[in-house]
C-alpha cells in the first residue's frame, strides 16, 4: 500500500482540495441535444486526433454523473472544477437555449452541493460551437459579444450556486496550440489567426467577468496554463530563445489581464497580426478578478532556431518524462506561484486549479498500481507548502484528473485519472493514487 507523505493538516486552515474535468471529455457529446462543436469537426478530418477518436461518448458522465460526483465526495476533495458546454447550452452558439442542456447543469449543481463538493465552474474549455467558428471563431471579434452572451444566459441559471468562476481555461490552448501550432481545433497554422485568438481570447474573459459582476456573483478568477522555459546553454542566442518563448507562452495573458500590456518579446512578432485598436481593449481586459490559477505540468527545455520567428526551438530535457513525454519538473510550479505573485498579482489569492500526470495505468486483478503519480503529486504538492512557507498566498490545489477521459488529440490512450475509466464498458476503478489521497485528506 502506497500513501502520500503529507495529510490535509500539513496545509493552513481552510485550503481547498478539488479535482478537475472539463465538459467535452467527460460528458458525451452526443447526449441531451448539444451542438455541433469544431471539436467534432476536428476529430473527424483524418490524422487530427489518434484513432479518429471524439468526444461523442467519453465517459457518458452526461448519465453518470451521480456515481461520479460520489467518488469526487468519497475522495474528501472539497471542490469540484468542471466546465459547462457552451454548445450544450447554445447549439447554434447564439439565440435559443437547449432547456435539456440548462437543465443538465443545473442538476449537476445540485448533485455537487448535496454531497458537501463547493461547485467550481469554468465556462469554456475549449468545445466552440461550430456556427460561431464558421463565423472565424476567435479570429473574430464579435466572440467577445458572443461569449457575454453565453455566460448571462448559463449563469443566469446556475451562478447563484457557484463557488467560483472562471471564464475560459488555458487562453494559451485556445490561442497559440489551436491557430499558430495546430494541434487542437480548428487546427489552423496561421499567425494572424494566432494574434487576433490570443488578443480575442481575453477580451471574451473580461467581458465575461463584467456579465457575471453584473448578476452580482463573486469569487470570479482567471486561469492560465505555464511551462517553465529553460535556456538549453546560457548564451544570448538561447536565452533570447527562452525569452521568447516565455513570453508567449506564459506572460502574454498574464500581462494582459494583470498588467494591462503584453510583453515585447512576443509583440515583437504577433503586433503587426493584431486588430486595429487593439490597445483600447484592456479596459476590459483587466476587469478586477478575486484569485488567479495557475494550470501547470512541465517545463520545456529551449534552445535558438535560425527559422522564422519565433527562433526557438523545444528540445530533449534529461528529467524522467510523463506518458506525455512531458518532463517532471516540480519546481516550475514553485517558480511560478512566487514569480507570478511577485511580479502580477501581488496579494491575490493563488490557486494550483491543475495539475497531474498521464501514465500508462493498466488494470490487473482489480487495482490499477500508480505509485509514479502519488510521487508526482506529493512532489508537486511539496512546492505548493514551500511557496505558501514563504508567504505566498497560494488557497488551493486541484488535482487533473478525477477520471481517465477524452485527451483531445491523444485521443483515449492518455490518462491523467485518480479513477481508472474501461472505455469498453465505462466501469469505473479507482486508483492506488485515489485511495492514498483519500487517506491523506481524512487526517
């Protein structure tokens, strides 16, 4: 038997520990008269995703959701992070609501508070409505009036029971990853697309924030995903290189929704890309929030590359790598709780809202033995107590995932679950790594 090296009473009085999911890789896409999203359209063009393999069924947690939220509640996590669907709730994007879908959430609302779970909601992770992405989708600016739009009409129904909210998870995933690398819908490879998404992206955050103020909800936040990036050698070239690739990476949205700017290193190449008056919108970009996450899982190890810009290259890090090939590097995520504290958000409660590994868990006689992730979390975990030591006002950790699920492009191989998922029959399994946090969050 494997445990934990840390207890729930290791952390101050009233931190949070919750788990994470996210709407298109659980619930079943095909279910309760959602939308066509541009995940599906993605998925189902040959070579995007392994396998061909989509969000249509993933976990069925559109029907399963009761026995899931059960393991979430029987874990001890105190919180639970899901997202809504903005295409469950609007199929056409805009317009007519799916009362199926509104009431789906509101359900799932429910079901969290009547098992003691605070319900923690993002309301996009990254499933666009195909209608509005064959408007230009991010690169369109009307996506900030479209947005606005989605979150009065969810939150109408569902805000008065939130815990907290944040917009839209990871702006670096619906921005950079899906316009300018092409990895995830609508998989373009296209440097204005790049800079209008990116600059899109958080003009839709805050006029979310400013819908959500006016319906009178608070403990609204932002959440961003971070790589540390490492210069391969300390000449100019590489450290220029890693400079880059920060600033895109992670210190463009920071910047944008806490500073007000976007840093130089990145405007360098994206600013003649960028819409007319872009500058004109921090107003609304910089909407107050209450806490800012932080999503992170590796570092990348950069070095020069003599193409176009931006003249970096992601190479090989000699660290023990995640079944991502991700490499586990728990000190980025103390880097980044102090730096980001330091330089962005000063006294504003910090929350780690993800953060886990893939492993290639198997299932034999009944128990899935994943003791590389209770080392992976209780390493992570040590960085989170070392920063909050050094007055770092860090109020919370969110484990991804609670279930094995749909990985976008990586398909179903990759898993990331406390909760082992036979996507055969659906049966659920829980985790060494499951049982172990449960031991150490009931001390």
């Amino acid at each position: 038997m494997y445990d934990f090296n840390f207890t729930r009473s290791d952390f101050p009085d009233g931190f949070l520990f919750g788990c994470a999911t996210s709407s298109y890789q659980i619930e079943g896409h095909k279910f309760g008269g959602a939308g066509l999203t541009h995940w599906d359209s993605f998925a189902a063009t040959p070579g995007n995703v392994v396998r061909a393999e989509n969000g249509t069924l993933a976990c069925d947690h559109y029907h399963r959701f009761e026995d899931d939220l059960d393991l979430a509640a029987a874990a001890g996590f105190d919180c639970y992070r899901f997202s809504t669907s903005w295409a469950r709730v609007l199929p056409d994007g805009i317009g007519s609501p799916n009362a199926e879908g509104l009431d789906f959430y509101d359900r799932l609302t429910d079901a969290m508070l009547e098992r003691g779970l605070k319900p923690c909601a993002t309301l996009y992770h990254w499933e666009l409505p195909q209608p509005l992405a064959d408007l230009g989708g991010w690169r369109n600016r009307e996506i900030g009036n479209w947005f606005a739009e989605f979150t009065h009409v969810i939150m109408s129904r569902i805000g008065d029971r939130m815990y907290s909210v944040a917009p839209i998870n990871e702006p670096w995933c619906v921005g950079w990853l899906s316009h300018f690398l092409g990895h995830h819908a609508p998989g373009l490879r296209d440097i204005r697309a790049t800079a209008r998404a990116m600059h899109h992206v958080l003009l839709a955050h805050g006029r979310a924030i400013e819908v959500m103020r006016g319906l009178g909800m608070s403990n609204l936040g932002a959440v961003f995903n971070f790589e540390w990036a490492e210069p391969v050698d300390q000449s100019p070239e590489a450290l220029a290189a890693a400079e880059t690739y920060d600033a895109i990476y992670n210190r463009f949205f920071l910047g944008g929704a806490f500073k007000g700017a976007y840093p130089q290193a990145a405007l360098k190449g994206l600013e003649p890309h960028l819409p007319t008056g872009w500058q004109d919108d921090f107003e609304t970009i910089t909407q107050p929030v209450d806490w800012c996450g932080l999503n992170y899982y590796t570092r990348k190890v950069i070095g020069p590359d003599a193409g176009p810009w931006p003249h970096y290259a992601e190479l090989d890090g000699p660290f023990p790598k995640t079944q991502m090939g991700w490499e586990i590097y728990p000190d980025g995520l103390y880097n980044f709780l102090t730096r980001t504290a330091q330089e962005y958000t000063g006294d504003l409660p910090l929350i780690v809202t993800e953060n886990g590994m893939a492993n290639p868990d198997v299932l034999q006689g009944g128990a899935v033995q994943d003791e590389a992730r209770i080392a992976y979390v209780e390493a992570h975990l040590a960085r989170v107590r070392r920063a909050i030591s050094e007055g770092v006002p860090v109020e919370g950790y969110f484990l991804w995932s609670l279930l094995d699920n749909y990985e976008w492009a990586l398909g179903y191989e990759k898993r990331f679950g406390l909760v082992h998922v036979d996507f055969d029959t659906l049966t659920r399994t829980p985790k060494a790594s499951y049982d172990a946090l449960k031991r150490a969050l009931a001390i």
